[in-house]
C-alpha cells in the first residue's frame, strides 16, 4: 500500500468521518491530523466535536410535521437554543476558555467552571446534538447493521430498547434529558440526566459517550403535547436519525 500524500490523506480522513469510519480505519495515518481537533479522545471520537456557535438546523422548522410542530422548532431553536449558546459564549469569555478547542473538552472538566458555564454548555451540546439526531419521519423508522446488532445484544430487542429509553424520559422528573450512551466498558447503556447535564460532564450522574439524546423539558413539546410528555416520545421515534446515531457509534470504535 503507497502511503498517501498529505491532501489525499486529508480527503481520505474526511470521507472515512463522513461514512462514520474514521476510528476503525486508518487509525494511524488520522493520528496527527484528528489530533488537532480530538483533544480528549475518551469522549471524543473524530468528527464530532462541537463548537461554541448555534450550527444551522439540518433541515426547516416544519421539516419534522407532524411530530414536532413548526412553532414549537422555531421558538426551541431560534430562541431557547440560541439563547445557550449565547451564554455559553459569555461564560466562557468571562472565564478564560479558549473557544477554538471543542466544548467536549470544557464539558469533560466541568465541575472546574460556574454554573453558568454547565448550564448553558450543556444546554448548546445537548442542543447542537439533539437537532442532529432528527430527520423528516419515516415509516417503520429504525437502526439497522451493526447498531442495530448492538442494541439487540445489550436490549434483547428494538422494541425492549425503546420501551426502556421511554421510561428514562417519562421518569425524569422535572427537566432534562433521556440518552443512549456509551459507557466506559464500551457497552450501550440508558439514562437520564437532569437540567442540562449530559454525559460526558465529570459530575453527571451517568457518564459515557452519548449517542441519541431525547430534549424532556416541556418546551420540546409543550405546545402541541401539554402534559403529555408520553405520547411526544412514543411519537418522536418516527422521526429519529438512525444513520445519524450509527455515524456516534462507528466513530467511538466499537
Ligand atoms: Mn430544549
């Protein structure tokens, strides 16, 4: 094998992240480009760090009808996520972070920052995260390949798995977020966290490599569900993008 040049290498790695491949080929040859942007690689595979501005949504307010309503896309994203990452800019100016590194690396330390900076860091990665994890729906909507493999070895069934994430978003008592993770023994795991905590921060209860994160603060449903937090989440899984959560997963190498 002819040992590519650096741009060919550079395309190589792109297109090896794009097909959610980048950890379990080429390691070697990726070793000194990913490091520039993969300073923490326990919680941070390739591909995947997130920056400290509001990414434009994937797709329009009305993309994820009639799951999620427009009004309720526009208000989430346009106000109450930009609003995080506004603040986590702030926070992060005030206490001295140097916002060219990924978030994840603040996140994994964060018991280090102010509250401020855990609540609004938290809130934009989730955020950033969680519009991802979405797509227009589709009938019969599931994960397929290897992670589909995967959940049935750890869950028995897709089925059992979406019955057990459920109860991690219907229990979570007030607000937060219900997550598929990876753990430290690289097993998939379910939990929940409250607020804006997610599971790479050093004091969430759970912690781990999120792959699928489920927003459970009334304001991702209040409008069209009121106090039906139950049926928004038996109905978001038509909309979840499983090419996107498989993407997570091929990255951490498992
Ligand atoms: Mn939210």
């Amino acid at each position: 094998m002819t040992t590519p040049n650096r741009t060919n290498r550079r395309k190589f790695i792109a297109q090896t992240v794009k097909g959610g491949l980048a950890v379990t080929v080429g390691l070697s040859a990726a070793a000194p480009l990913l490091q520039s942007f993969t300073t923490n690689k326990n919680f941070v595979p390739g591909g995947f760090n997130t920056g400290f501005d509001q990414q434009p949504l994937p797709y329009a307010y009305n993309a994820l009808e009639n799951v999620i309503d427009a009004m309720t896309m526009e208000i989430h994203y346009s106000k109450h996520a930009a609003a995080y990452s506004k603040n986590v800019k702030d926070a992060a100016a005030a206490e001295k972070v140097n916002m060219t590194e990924p978030l994840e690396e603040v996140l994994s330390n964060i018991s280090k920052y102010s509250a401020k900076m855990r609540n609004n860091g938290g809130g934009h990665y989730n955020h950033e995260m969680f519009w991802q994890c979405m797509r227009p729906k589709k009938e019969n909507n599931a994960p397929t390949g290897k992670l589909l493999a995967s959940i049935e070895k750890e869950f028995n069934s897709f089925e059992n798995f979406k019955k057990q994430f459920a109860e991690f978003g219907k229990n979570r008592f007030g607000s937060g977020w219900a997550w598929l993770y990876i753990n430290k023994e690289k097993v998939l795991t379910l939990g929940s966290t409250l607020n804006q905590d997610n599971p790479l921060m050093d004091i969430a209860e759970i912690k781990g490599y999120p792959l699928l994160a489920l927003d459970v603060w009334e304001h991702a449903y209040y409008l069209k569900y009121q106090n039906k937090r139950a049926d928004y989440i038996e109905a978001w899984w038509q909309v979840v993008n499983w090419d996107y959560v498989a993407e997570r997963l091929h990255s951490y190498d498992i």
